[in-house]
C-alpha cells in the first residue's frame, strides 16, 4: 500500500502531474482527489471512513476482520 500527498496549489506539482489536473478540470471534478495505488476513487471531500474501507477493500481486508 502507497499512501502519499501532493499538494496541486503548488505550481511545480501542477507542472508534474499536468495530465491529472487537466483530466480533473476537465471532468469538472473538484480537489481533493484521492488515489489508492495510483487509481483514483474519491473527488471532493471523503470522509475518513470511506476511505479507510477503500483501503480495506485494495488489501483484500473485509471490514469484519477490523
């Protein structure tokens, strides 16, 4: 599991990951957005559950064994 943040205000980031922010603006999708292993899965605002059980699901762990 690969766990990271950027922060795309930043110019340099914006540069790097152009293809992403294009894609985003393009789809009218709003910041934050949130990737798990490099597929993104959530735009907006996610609460901390939704993504602990997106998390759970990507390792095969079902919310029982939590």
């Amino acid at each position: 599991m690969k766990v990271e943040y950027y922060e795309l205000s930043d110019p340099a980031l914006r540069e790097k990951f152009v293809d992403v922010v294009q894609a985003a603006e393009e789809h009218g999708l709003p910041y934050p957005l949130t990737a798990i292993n490099g597929v993104f899965r959530f735009a907006g605002g996610v609460s901390y559950y939704a993504i602990l059980r997106a998390v759970q699901e990507a390792l095969g762990i079902s919310a029982s064994e939590s």
